[in-house]
C-alpha cells in the first residue's frame, strides 16, 4: 500500500472545481506526473488559488534574479526549515534549472559550503534571515546586497521567495506532505 500523501484528505481530480482541475492536468502534461504539492492543496480549492497565484507571481515573472538563484533560495530555507518536500521537489527544480547535479543536495545540507559565487552566498544569507530571523532584517541587510550588484527590486524578491516559502514549508509540514518519488532523480544524470 502507498503512503499517504497527506494528513488531510486529498480528493479526486475529477471531483475538483474545473479550474484548479485543468491547472493540475496541465502539469501533469509537462511534467508527466502530478506534484504532491497540487493534490495536497486541492483539499481548499480557494486557498489552492491564491498560493499558486502568489507562487507564480515569484517564482515565473522575469526578474533580475535566475530562475535557477530563486529555487536556490526555496531549496536553502526550506532545508533550514527542515521541509523534506521542499528539499526534495525544489532540489529536483534546483538541478534541472542550474544544470547541476550536485548543487541542490550542496545548498540543502549548507551552502555555506556550496560552489557558489560571493553574489549567491550573499542573497543565501539575506534569505535565511528572513526565513528563519525576519526581525532582525535591517538597513545594512539590504547595503550588503547592493554591494553586490542586487537592485531593491531584486531585494525584494530575494526576502519574498524566502517569506513565501517559510509559509510553504510550515504548511508541508502541517500536512506531513510526501514528495513525489519522482522528484527524487531527477536532474541528477544526463538525459539519454
């Protein structure tokens, strides 16, 4: 028998409002299986909506941070906030997006020691201190960053992606989330 994907129930696709339906299938077309996350969520189809609207509004918006440097930050905080689907689902993201099999597992233990740039490891600390210390964020937070080439726009969203994903991460772990097995080799070897 599988394990349960969460501690709340999970309903059926079919039975789902036919929006937060058709999103689920969508990802199920491109990445050829559902993302826990989805089914977990779809358990309150109103609150479904605004995370992912908020997600999207993050994570897939041009900006002046990579794709690649915003899962870094999800996969760092979610690793301090010992979210294992996190972790897991954003490592899987992480590798693919850095085309790095060995980045994502380096930012979850400590990217302190990860192979990152004076650039990335600054925006990693600014992150985690608003994942895990938001009180004690101040001005000279934010010159370090600028030091480093961020604009505000690009502070902004460094301290967002980490807000959002601190909630994301309590909320997986609530629900005792599952990741997918799916996620677990993925990017990590060349495909044939």
């Amino acid at each position: 028998m599988d394990k349960p994907i969460s501690r709340f129930p999970v309903p059926a696709i079919a039975e789902l409002p036919e929006d937060v339906r058709q999103r689920i299938l969508a990802v199920q077309e491109k990445s050829g299986f559902v993302p826990n996350v989805f089914l977990t969520l779809a358990h309150r189809p109103d609150e479904f909506r605004a995370f992912f609207a908020y997600h999207d509004a993050l994570m897939e918006k041009d900006s002046g941070l990579s794709k690649a440097e915003r899962e870094m930050i999800v996969v760092a905080t979610s690793g301090a906030n010992q979210c294992q689907y996190c972790v897991v689902a954003h490592g899987a993201i992480l590798r693919v997006r850095a085309r790095n099999p060995l980045l994502a597992d380096q930012v979850a233990v400590n990217y302190r020691k990860a192979d990152l740039t004076p650039r990335q490891r600054a925006m990693l600390d600014f992150a985690l201190k608003v994942a895990l210390r938001a009180a004690e964020v101040d001005d000279s937070d934010l010159a370090t960053l600028r030091e480093h080439g961020f604009s505000d726009q690009d502070i902004w969203d460094i301290g967002a992606v980490a807000a959002f994903f601190a909630m994301s991460n309590r909320l997986a772990n609530m629900t005792s989330m599952r990741p997918n097995d799916e996620f677990f080799l993925m990017g990590r070897l060349p495909k044939s």
